[in-house]
C-alpha cells in the first residue's frame, strides 16, 4: 500500500462502529487513493493482520477497536491519594477501551451529563508514575513528560535524572466525592462514549454493591482472556496491544461490569500474571515464566508490501524502508562523503554476505538516490537534524552488525545474556524509526525542536544500553571460546568424565537469574541445594518440582529423586520450582555442556548416588548471571520490588525499612560468580560428607 492508502486504512479503522469486510475497507481506501488497484486487498488483509490493529472474527472479516470497545463499560478505584487530594488521574485506568493515540490527559471525562473540569496536581515524579505503570513502567516517565510542555522541559533539562517536582492535569472531583459520599473502596463505572475522541462517562457504585460471583465470573473471564493473549500473541508489540487482545479473547463478559478495575486485578487479585522483563521494556506474562529470547533480530516491523530494495534487505536481516536507506544518503552529505561503497557499508556491514545481484541491485539503487537527493540537498538546513542523524545512522549499523556476527557464530544463544536479541531488537527498531523521522532537512517535516531534544536525550540511553550489552556479548564470546577448547574428548571416551547440562534458573517476578552447568547425573534434590546456593538461601521452606505452573495444562509434579538426565530423555526442558507458595524459579535444561574431567589432587569433588557411588563429579559450576537475589524470607516478587522501589525513589522512612529488609549493603544488580562458584563448591563438600560419610579423597 502508499503512504495515503495506510493512512486510508488507519481513518477507516477509527470510523467503523461494528464488524467490517476487506470489501468494505478495500472501498474506502479507494475512494482515498486508487493506486495498486491489484495488490490492494491482499495487502491490506496482510497489513491488518501482522500489525494487530484489528480482532479477526473470520475468513476477511474483523472488528476494529472502536467496534470492540465503543458502549463497553470498565471500573476505576481511585486510591486513597487521589480521594484525599480531590482528584481522578486517568493514567493507564481506560486502557485499551481508549484510542491509543490519544494521550490520557486529553481524556474527556462526564459526570451527570456536565463535564468534569481538569486541575493541576503538583508532586515528585515518582508520585504519578504508577498511574500509568500497566502502560510499561519504562515508558512511564514519558507519559508524565508529555503531559504539559513544562514536564517536557524539565526532563529534558537532565536525561539522567528526574526533575524533582512536576504538574500534572487531573480530573477535580472534589464537588462529586463530597455530594456522593465517596468512601475508600467504592469504584466507578466507566462508559466509553466516543472512542476515537476519548469521550468517558462515569457513574459511582458502592463497594459492597456488586455480588461476589459475579466478580468472580469476570476474574475468570479475565485470567482466561490474558492466558490466551500470552499464548496466541506472544509478548505482543506493546502491554497496550496485550491488554486489547486479553479483553478482545476474555469475551463480552470482560468487557462489562461488574467488573475488577483492571489495577486491582493485575496488582492485587491475579497470582498467575506478573510483569516481567522484556529486554529493555516490559510486558505482562505467565507468573514465573520468563519471555523466551529471539533467535535473531525481529523482523516483524515491516510492512506486507515491500519494494525490491526493502525486501533485498530484510533478506539479509536488515529491516529497514528505503526512507532510513535515503536518511542514511543525507547523512553522507552531512560527511561530506561522496563515496558510494561507504554509504552501502553503512547500511549494509560487511559481515553481511549477500548474493552479487543483491549488492548490484542496492548499489545501483543508492546511486540514483544519491544524484536525486543532492538536488535538494543543503548543509545550512540540515545543521540541526545533522549531528543527530549522523549518531543514529552509527548506532542502527552497529547494531545490524553485532547481530549478524552472533548469528553467525557457533555460540549456542543459551550462553548469551538474557534477552541478547530482544535488547538489540529493540534498539534496532527505535533508531530504525529515527532515521525514517529524521529522512528530511525541511523543518516544516521534521520533528519539532523540543522533540529534537527527546530523541537527544533517547539516544543517549540507547547508546548507553547497546554498549553495556555488547560488552557482556563480547565477555560471553570470550568464555565460550575458552569452555569450547577445553572439550578435547568425546563424552564416552573417558568413563570418569560424565556428560552435562547448562541449565538456567530464573527467578519469577524478578531480574535475577543464574546459569549453570551440572551433571546429567544430578538428582532433582540436588538442584534444589543448588538453587538454595546460588541464591544464598538457607533452605528453610518446603519445595517441590513441576512440569507446568500455568498456561497448557495442569501442573504436574516431578519426584525430586530423578535425574537430569532422565527428564532429558523424557523431552522435557523446562522446569518449575515453587518454594514455599512465595517464590517461583523456571528452570530452563539448554545445551549439553561440559560439566567436569577428572578430579585431580586438592580439586573439590561429590560423589553421585544417582550415577554410582564412587564416580567422581566435579561440582556444578555458575557460568554467568545477573542481579541480587532477594532474602527468601520475603514474601514474594511483588513485595520485593516494592522494596527495591523504596530503596531508589522512596522517602526516607520507606528506605530505611527497605534497608532494613534487604540488608544494610544490598546492592540490587550485584551479581559475584567467582563468590557463586565458592559457595556451590563449599556445598557439594558438605554434601558428600553427608552421602558418604567419609571424608573426600586426599
């Protein structure tokens, strides 16, 4: 489709009140722009379905957002802040039954049929980020930014901290809590009017007013909607686009009262949904599972109908428009570069192999693009969008690069930092969007000076991400290659050398996690002394092992007695240990490893009851990980990030008990291997004196 025909589809979408046809939405974008006339119902049909911006209720037929949510009806709970100050803050509270587009405080909220009237509220920033949380914690900031042009300023000011004190435009509801009595825990029913212009009509109902079965009825409607917006949608593009879907699969009766407000479910009600980490954003998922990681860059951002230079390029894992292809041509003006090979480098690095044709064909293209662009090419207009450009061009090559490295590489992506290909997806995809906003040096297209400054400021911390991240890549190249020339024998070549496993364990609801190699032979009882190590815990909760938690089944429990080994053989690679209804910790069984050779004088050692007393293993050993684990004494996730929370932006009574909690030198992002890997070594001594009842061989 052109530019005006997906801006057709996009106007047509926010039109349709009820369930559409691909006729019916072919013919609209017609009467807009006729071009494609051949391609153009299977490019919109395909345009539809891979950006999700529609419900597909069958064979070409859909239901836009508006159709879905317009007349629908959700709750809100105000908080005993907002109750005492006066004030409504719509935030996060009308996802998804709002049009995303709109910004919450250009909401229109009615009472009794007059308009509520917007106030201002003045406080820290850390005292309206969880307003607008279920919108991605990571984007809250920008939420609160963009709320007037003061915040933006004030942000902008110090891309590094916070300002300390913001405004905000909330809803003054002083007059309707006082005339209805508003008392905590009473809610408000919120109908959506007008769903293109976020028009919102609100009605009180008493805490006690709506039956408990029929809350109960929506919480299963809802858990079931989010299982199946997990599992049919993966992490989906945005917690927005998660949540729409969630409501769209949890049926009519999710999408009416009586209802939970959607904060209460999420944060207090649900066990089975937490937010977790999602590279360098975040997403709601299964409680105690973890997003699994890409095998390569996503390629999913690209439009059905690509032209020829835009398909050569996403051929080679490069997916990019030939708008970021002509940004990349302006920025060789900006260098005064007149070379075409190095503006093809650029775009295209040189560990990328691709067929001659290919590289003739993108050759050719740059050449024609690089005589039309200079005829409207100037230096003095493009001073401002220059310097910027030049930067984001640098970091999308490097990170094309470094992931077209890894791929080709024979490290296995187990051995990568979490989220290796998540991270730099995501920075791809931004500085893949910048360039395109940056592909003009007319200031009436560009983006406005102030938005300059955000993108300034964005970049900074893109940069920042990218190089932490290729340090660690660098890092694990290094000790993969080094694990790799240790393995000079096969594994049956050697009967006191015994096959092994690197596993991953992560910690549910957190960013802690750990990698380690153990013997195949290791029992499940094992693992958990293992876990209870790396984690520093003292093993005093009951645990048990399953093969499911929630999502494709029931759970079914693993006698701890077995071995590795043996699940292996049973095609089993992911585990649950739940210890103690607090904790949730997915194991993750990854490649075969090198788990030991034979023990030498003064080397720790254990002997295996599950592989035959009197073989001797060395001790599992941590080979990579991340973050501080909590004290397990803490009575979950939940509550541990709610100290971490205070420990960084709480007043001072709130850090003083998180301090008081987590201990007077915890350092969140603190992570010791060489510590780890004394504290399992210490463990399996102890062990084997235990088993054995002797000392270890001398």
């Amino acid at each position: 489709m052109t530019v005006n025909q997906e801006k057709a589809l996009y106007e047509f979408l926010d039109t349709v009140p009820g369930p559409f046809t691909l006729d019916d939405v072919v013919g609209f974008i017609r009467k807009k722009d006729s071009k494609r006339p051949g391609k153009l119902a299977a490019e919109a049909a395909s345009f539809i379905d891979i950006k999700n911006i529609a419900f597909k209720l069958g064979t070409k037929r859909w239901i836009s957002r508006r159709g879905c949510f317009e007349g629908s009806s959700f709750a809100v709970t105000p908080t005993r802040q907002e109750l005492q100050n006066g004030i409504l803050i719509p935030g996060h509270r009308c996802v998804p039954f709002a049009n995303p587009v709109l910004l919450p405080h250009e909401y229109q909220f009615f009472w009794r049929n007059s308009r509520i009237p917007y106030t201002t509220s003045e406080g820290s920033p850390e005292d309206f980020y969880p307003y607008y949380s279920i919108l991605g914690e990571e984007y809250a900031p920008q939420y609160v930014a963009r709320d007037n042009p003061e915040n933006e300023s004030a942000y902008n000011e110090d891309p590094y901290e916070d300002p300390a004190e913001v405004s905000m435009r909330t809803l003054d509801m002083r007059d309707i809590y006082r005339k209805i009595s508003f008392v905590p825990g009473d809610r408000f029913v919120v109908k959506t009017k007008d769903w293109k212009h976020g028009i919102f009509y609100i009605e009180k109902v008493g805490k006690n007013e709506w039956p408990e079965a029929e809350l109960n009825e929506w919480f299963q409607a809802a858990e079931e909607g989010f299982k199946n917006s997990f599992t049919l949608l993966g992490p989906g593009a945005s917690t927005d686009e998660q949540i729409a879907f969630a409501y769209w699969y949890g049926g009519e009766r999710m999408r009416n009262v009586p209802a939970y407000s959607l904060e209460d479910f999420l944060y207090e009600k649900t066990d089975r949904i937490e937010t977790t980490a999602y590279g360098i954003e975040t997403r709601f998922w299964f409680s105690g599972k973890e997003i699994p990681d890409s095998k390569g860059l996503r390629l999913n951002q690209m439009h059905p109908d690509m032209t020829t230079i835009e398909n050569i390029l996403y051929r080679n894992s490069i997916p990019i428009s030939e708008y970021a292809v002509q940004s990349y041509i302006l920025d060789a003006f900006y260098r005064h570069d007149k070379d075409i090979n190095n503006i093809i480098k650029r775009i295209v690095p040189s560990c990328v192999e691709m067929e001659k044709y290919e590289y003739s064909y993108i050759a050719g293209y740059v050449s024609r693009l690089f005589v039309e662009c200079r005829e409207i090419y100037s230096v003095f207009l493009d001073r401002t969008f220059g310097p910027i450009r030049q930067r984001v061009g640098e970091l999308h090559t490097a990170v094309i690069e470094l992931a077209i490295r890894l791929q080709k590489s024979n490290i296995d992506p187990a051995w990568l930092p979490k989220h290796t290909f998540i991270i730099l997806s995501q920075i791809q995809e931004h500085a893949f969007g910048l360039l395109e906003d940056l592909d003009t040096v007319n200031a009436d297209d560009a983006p406005s000076e102030d938005e300059l400054d955000t993108i300034d400021n964005s970049l900074d911390s893109m940069i920042e991400t990218y190089e932490d991240i290729k340090e660690l890549v660098e890092e694990t190249l290094d000790n993969f290659r080094k694990s790799q020339l240790t393995i000079v024998k096969r594994w049956d070549e050697d009967k006191e050398t015994v096959p092994g496993r690197l596993i991953q364990i992560n910690l549910g609801g957190t960013n802690v996690w750990r990698r380690i190699i153990l013997p195949e032979s290791a029992l499940l009882e094992e693992l958990h002394t293992i876990i209870q190590t790396v984690f520093g815990w003292e093993n005093k909760n009951m645990f048990q092992f399953s093969q499911e938690k929630w999502g494709m089944g029931e759970a079914a429990d693993i006698d701890p007695h077995i071995e590795m080994g043996e699940l292996i053989k049973q095609g089993i690679s992911e585990l649950i240990y739940e210890y103690e209804n607090k904790w949730t910790v997915r194991i993750l069984i990854l490649s075969r490893a090198e788990s030991g050779s034979k023990t030498r004088k003064g080397d720790a050692a254990f002997f295996s009851e599950g592989s035959g007393r009197g073989v001797c293993i060395t001790p599992p050993r941590c080979v990579a990980g991340e973050g501080a684990a909590p004290p397990e004494f803490i009575e979950g996730p939940l509550r541990f990030r709610r100290y971490l929370t205070a420990l960084e932006k709480g007043n001072e009574t709130e850090r003083q008990t998180a301090i008081h909690i987590l201990g007077a030198n915890f350092d969140p992002g603190a992570f010791d291997m060489e510590q780890t890997n004394r504290r399992l070594n210490s463990a399996y001594i102890l062990k084997t004196r235990a088993w054995t009842g002797n000392e270890l061989p001398q």
